[in-house]
C-alpha cells in the first residue's frame, strides 16, 4: 500500500497528475497534511468528501480523529447532517460517539438559526 501512495505522489508532484484512490486516500491525506502538501491535501478532501457513505463515514471520522484532522471531522458531521436520511438504530451502531454528538450540535444549531431569523 505504501508503494501506490509513494507512486501517487510522485506523479501529482512531476506530472501533476491526479491518481487518488479510495483504497488510500487517507493515508495519502495524512501524508499530505504532514508534509504540508497543500494541493494535494485539497484534492484528497475533496475526494473524500464526495465519497462519503453511510457505511464509511464512521471509519472515515475515527481516523481522522486519530490522525487530528479537525476539518474531516466536521466534513463527516456535516454529511451527517445533510445527509437527508432518517436514521435507524442501525445506522448509528457504526458511528463514533464523538461524531454523532458533532453532527446532532450542528443540527441544533441549524435549528435555532431558523427559530431566530425564520
């Protein structure tokens, strides 16, 4: 795995060609993070952000928190949020505490925003 995130890279950096795949996008975020690769690190949000599913953006959330990605964090809560479904018992099973607790905030504050302007 180390290999396709050193090739990725590498291609971003010489050709500027974008290869990201879903199999290591985090682990290409957490490098891009760390050595303040702000291009690719925004291509990699991006991709993440436009892949999130219910069924990962748990796994998605406790990684970024391990890794100390507070705008991962709020992408996932905010997914959550805008998600538009009605979850079930069994979709939140799968789902960090600290997350839900990000996203329900939201949600009350979305809510109190509307109660104040309309």
């Amino acid at each position: 795995m180390a290999f396709l995130i050193v090739i990725a890279l590498l291609k971003y950096i010489y050709d500027g060609e974008l290869d990201i795949k879903e199999d290591f996008v985090m682990d290409l975020y957490e490098l891009t993070d760390k050595w303040v690769i702000k291009d690719l690190n925004k291509h990699c949000i991006e991709f993440i952000e436009s892949n999130f599913t219910m069924e990962n953006v748990g796994e998605i959330a406790k990684r970024a928190e391990e890794i100390g990605s507070e705008e991962l964090c709020e992408a996932a809560a905010d997914f959550l949020v805008n998600c538009g479904k009605v979850f079930e018992e069994e979709d939140v099973r799968e789902i960090p505490q600290f997350l839900l607790i990000k996203a329900f905030c939201k949600l009350k504050q979305q809510v109190q925003q509307k109660k104040k302007y309309g």
